[in-house]
C-alpha cells in the first residue's frame, strides 16, 4: 500500500534542517579555531620551556664550577672561612629554587634573580680576597676554573637574553584576541620575563691583578 507524503511534511523537514544548520557551523568553526589556537599555542610555549632550559644549564655550569673553585680554596691555608662559607651558604640558596618553565611568575622569577644575584656577590666578595693569597692567584686550576666562570657569565646572558626572545610571542599570541578566550581553558597563563639589573649589561669582572 503506498502513502503519499503531505505537502506540509517536507516543509516542515526542510525548516528543521535549516534550524540546524547555522549552529553546526558555529561549532565546527569554534572547534576548528580552538584547535588551531592550541596548536599554535604548544609550538610556541615549547619554545619558551627550550629556552628556559638553557638558561637552568648555563646557571647550572656556573654552579658546578663555583663548587669545584670552593674545593681549591679550601685548601688554602687560613683562608678567610666567613668569605668562603657565604660563598657556600649562598650556592645552595640557589641551587633550591626550582621553577616550572611552563608556568614561571614574576613573584618566582624575582626570587630566582635575587638568589642567583647573592651568590654572584658573594662570589665577587670571595675573588676579591683571592688577592691576599698569592698561592690560589698562582693555582693553576684556580685560574683554569676563573676562566671558566667569566666565559659561563656571558652564556647566562645570552640565554636570559634568548629566553625573553621566546617568552615575547608566547606573551602575545596568548594575549591576542581571539586567543585570549581560549588560551584560559586549556591552561596557559603568561609567563614572567628576565628584568634587567644592575649591572647585567656586562660580566663580572674576575680577573687578577698580578702586579
């Protein structure tokens, strides 16, 4: 037995489709943009963390070798032990402040700055009364390690340098509309850039005076 369809069916089929339609596209458009912004997003918040682990490299050297230079002027005789234990004191102050590359904050980066820039003076403190000791000054692995440290001053500014290359267009594309009503659900947050102190322009000076 066949039926015939009523006018009024296929009308009412083709309106619901029509219903239907627009707001289809609106999610396939907002799922196709999300994905794209995360994506976009990943790319260049890896690049920061990268970035971010050469510059823990570079301090981690700096470390490494402030504590092989403690070694040989421990061995010094009558060396100054309130110097030396700042120097130490002031080393693992450092070395304890761990930060997350993907979540670094001003209040985190400012505490990591101020620890790193106690042990650069205490460290500038100690060179200074190497000069009273002309034995460690004449140490061969003493001014091997010297070296050393003044050529790492200048990898850590680089890297600090190249970090805040790569923070810039994360800072940015996450700030940019309409990345900005995204970026939030999937958890990305701005990330903290390098301040320029004092000083950082150049590297510590730590040569000897032999006259």
């Amino acid at each position: 037995m066949n039926y015939k369809q009523l006018p009024g069916d296929t009308t009412k089929k083709s309106s619901t489709m029509k219903k239907w339609i627009i707001p289809v596209i609106v999610i396939a458009a907002l799922a196709l943009l999300s994905i794209k912004t995360y994506n976009s997003t990943i790319g260049l918040d890896e690049n920061a963390n990268e970035a971010w682990a050469k510059v823990e490299s570079s301090y981690q050297r700096r470390n490494d070798l402030i504590g092989n230079l403690v070694k040989t002027v421990q061995g010094a005789a009558d060396f100054e032990k309130g110097t030396l234990e700042a120097v130490i004191n002031a080393r693992s102050k450092a070395t304890s402040i761990n930060i997350d590359p993907s979540n670094i904050t001003p209040e985190q980066l400012a505490a990591f700055n101020k620890a790193q820039s106690g042990l650069t003076s205490s460290l500038s403190r100690l060179l200074v009364t190497v000069e009273r000791y002309p034995d460690l000054k004449a140490n061969q692995n003493f001014l091997e390690l010297q070296s050393q440290l003044e050529g790492t001053e200048n990898r850590i500014n680089v890297a600090r340098d190249r970090f805040n290359e790569a923070v810039k267009p994360y800072n940015s594309h996450i700030r940019t509309f309409p990345n900005n009503l995204l970026v939030g659900f999937f958890g990305f947050n701005q990330k903290a850039y390098f301040e320029a102190e004092e000083g950082s322009e150049k590297a510590p000076d730590v040569e000897f005076d032999f006259k």
